[in-house]
C-alpha cells in the first residue's frame, strides 16, 4: 500500500490575500518578496503565497526581467 505524503500549510496567511491585492510587474516592492538574493524566483513554501499569487508572481516577475526593472542575475 502506498502512502500519501502529508502536504504542510504555511501557518502565515498569503501576503497578497490579506491586502487583496494582485503583483504587479511595476510595482518591484511586491515582487521582492519572490526573489532571493541572488535575484532567482523563490517557492511558495519558502514566501508563504498562496498557489494562485506564486504563478501570478513568477509572471510578473519574468515581465519586469524583460523589461530590465529587475536584474537577471546579481552580477554586476
């Protein structure tokens, strides 16, 4: 028989949830949530978002790399 692995709920509600807001490429405070310190796209597990804002996130966040609002890499 095979078991299922028990899925963890982050115990902190979604940042964009509580205000009720969505990210936005523009807005790069938002999206500094989703970004390390080696500017790459963090999980949802390690944030806190919810499965919904995190594909929302990535988005803008590839948009605003695009763009050149945020940095591909931390190498100068």
């Amino acid at each position: 028989m095979i078991k299922k692995k028990k899925i963890k709920k982050s115990s902190k509600p979604c940042p964009f949830c509580a205000k009720k807001s969505e990210p936005n490429y523009i807005d790069l405070e938002s999206l500094a949530i989703g970004v390390s310190n080696k500017k790459r796209i963090v999980s949802r597990w390690t944030t806190g978002v919810c499965e919904k804002h995190q594909l929302r996130l990535a988005r803008a966040i590839k948009r605003a790399r695009h763009l050149a609002l945020l940095p591909v890499t931390d190498r100068v």
